[in-house]
C-alpha cells in the first residue's frame, strides 16, 4: 500500500514537473493587437499627463497599501473610486473601451502600480505586487506583456490581460492593463 502511494506521488511529481500549466496562450491577433494599437495608447497625451501627476505625489508604498486595504474592504463603489472613473483620463479610458466590444475593462497605473484611472472598479487598487504591473513595468525599461486566457467568474467569460507601458522619453513611468474578452474578438 505505502509502495503504491509512494509511486503515485511521484508520478504526480513528474506529471506536474513536466505539464506545469494548463493555461492557454493568447491567440496572434491578441498579441499583435497588444504590439501595435494598445502599445501606442502608452504614449496617449490624456494618459500620460494623469500618470505624471499621480507619480509627483510620491505617495509612500505604506500609504499605498494602506489605500489597497481600505479599497479591499469597501462595498461598492465608494467616491474615491468614482474619481478614478470620472477624470479625465478616465473618461478616456472609457472611449477606448466603447471603441471595442472585446474591451471588458481598462485601468492605469503609476510607477508603484497604484490605480490612476479605470473604466470599472478593479478587485484592489495596487497591482504592484502582481505580474500584469512587473512585467510591463519590468523596472522602468518597460514591455508588453500578454498573459494566458483565463475564466473570470465575475464576467462569465475568457478574458486575457494585456497590459504596456506609459512611456517617456524612452523610459516607463506607469503601466496600462486591457481586459481582453475572448468571446468577442474577431
């Protein structure tokens, strides 16, 4: 018996060394919608502005997370969280997202990953923890980076995230997050 355990484990060992995702990649026309259209948008001068003006407030990592918690634990969407929907920028962010029916929901970040602007309320308001913010980010050299498709149980639908770099001058000040619903991409 302590033979056949030993024997399965390891052979789940082995499965799981070798198979270790079973997520899905993004489909080309995502990616090169990711490398052409939404990388320009990093540039965009609304988008640009509002990260510029939330990076001088060189709010402190503590007051970030402490920002994050108190969005965390609020119901709803609270009028701090308006804000983010009602500037500018994101009213731009909101053209965007009407320009596309793949678009689920756009949001913006500082060079901490703090939110700037969303179209819709995110799940946290710092995302400089998660890969979509440290990859794109990747240490104020900035990059595209395409995450695999996933099921989001609060939409019901496959969306994949995209997210690139705010640029200036050649260097990233911020990161831009598309919500890509897979079951309206063309």
């Amino acid at each position: 018996m302590k033979r056949t355990a030993i024997l399965g484990l390891m052979m789940s060992v082995f499965f799981f060394a070798v198979f270790p995702a079973w997520a899905e990649q993004a489909p080309q026309k995502v990616v090169d919608l990711a490398y052409t259209e939404l990388a320009a948008l990093g540039t965009a001068p609304q988008i640009l502005s509002a990260v510029k003006a939330q990076n001088q407030k060189n709010m402190s990592l503590a007051d970030i997370q402490a920002m994050d918690e108190k969005w965390k634990t609020t119901p709803g969407i609270a009028p701090f969280m308006q804000a983010l929907m009602d500037s500018d920028c994101g009213k731009f962010l909101r053209q965007i997202q009407n320009s596309k029916a793949f678009y689920s929901e756009i949001f913006v970040m500082d060079n901490q990953g703090a939110n700037v602007a969303m179209t819709e309320k995110t799940s946290d308001y710092w995302q400089g923890d998660e890969a979509k913010f440290k990859e794109s980010f990747n240490g104020g050299t900035g990059k595209v980076f395409v995450d695999d498709v996933e099921f989001d149980d609060s939409s019901q639908a496959y969306l994949v995230q995209v997210s690139v770099p705010v640029m200036e001058q050649g260097k990233a000040i911020g990161a831009i997050t598309f919500g890509i619903n897979m079951d309206q991409v063309e």
